[in-house]
C-alpha cells in the first residue's frame, strides 16, 4: 500500500488548508493510499540547531521531538504533501522550520537519500491573483529535488482571509482531489 504524509502548516484548524489538506487526502485514500496527516501547530518541535550531525553516513537528526517520528514517517512515505499560508509574502514560520529539518533527506553532496517521492504543495493567499506569489514558489521549489521531492503541483487558494473560501471553491476542491489520487498513481 503506498502512503502520503500530509503537513498542514496553518494555525487555523478548520481554515482553507485544513479543507484543501482534507481533499487531497481523500483523493489519495481513494486510490488506496494510507494517509498521516500532522498539523504543525499542534505539535511541539524545535528548529534545526545546523550540528550537521544528519550529514554523516546515517543521515539522522539528533533532536527527538515530536517532528523526529514524522520525518521518518516521510524517509519511507511515496509522497508528500505540504501547506501553508502566506504570510509577509512568505510561507508560515513551522513550515520553514519543517524544511530546514528536512535536511536528513539530503546526503552530503545534496542528492536526495531517499528519491522519488511525488510531492504536492498547498497555499493559501489573501490576494486574489494565484500568481502573485509564483516566483516565490518557484524560489521554495528549488530545494525539493535534494530531498528526493518530484513537485506534480501547486494549489493555491486565494482570498483566504474569508476562512471558508475553499470549501466554496467547487473547482479548486476538484483539482485537489485529483491531485490527491495522482499522489498515488
């Protein structure tokens, strides 16, 4: 059975990632995926403390915390999926520090130790152009081939102030879900 782990980096729990995160996990469950999904905000982890200690030949953080289990989680997962909302034209902070733990999916000369993994991203935005943040995207994207990450990807939601946008969103919940199954296939 092929699994997908989920990331939802939103302080809002019933927000416009919340709702998008559900889609796409019912997409993957759907094609016969087991889903795991983790609300950052809800979790109690560190920052990376740069020991390069996950450099070395086993490729492991020294920080045990509730992030540690979930980045193994990811080391065996077929995809993964990641969202966020935009805040000061950048993703939330437990997202980035989410990326920067991340680290133990590279090895030392910045190919990935665990390839191939299909990756999806989640946005959600105030604005109501869905590129306004695109090369900020593109910028993001740039790391995710050292973690073994293939993006197939990027929803954005946009007006997001109004928390239940995307449950109204008929066409943005279809696309979530389809990519949800593509996740899988």
């Amino acid at each position: 059975m092929k699994s997908v782990v989920l990331f939802n980096g939103s302080p809002r729990m019933d927000g416009n990632i919340a709702t998008i995160m559900g889609v796409v996990a019912r997409g993957a469950q759907d094609a016969g995926a087991e889903v795991k999904n983790y609300t950052l905000f809800k979790m109690k982890f560190m920052a990376c403390m740069s020991s390069f200690n996950c450099r070395r030949e086993k490729g492991e953080c020294p920080i045990q915390d509730e992030l540690a289990e979930a980045i193994e989680r990811v080391k065996k997962a077929d995809a993964v999926v990641i969202g966020s909302p935009i805040y000061m034209m950048q993703m939330s902070g437990p997202v980035k520090n989410l990326y920067d733990r991340l680290f133990p999916l590279m090895d030392s000369d910045g190919s990935p130790r665990y390839p191939g993994k299909k990756f999806l991203t989640v946005y959600s935005q105030a604005v109501d152009d869905p590129q306004t943040y695109e090369t900020y995207f593109d910028y993001t994207a740039a790391m995710f081939p050292s973690f073994g990450f293939n993006l197939i990807g990027n929803i954005v939601c946009t007006n997001a102030n109004d928390p239940e946008n995307a449950e109204r969103n008929a066409d943005l919940k279809i696309r979530a879900y389809a990519l949800g199954k593509a996740l899988v296939r």
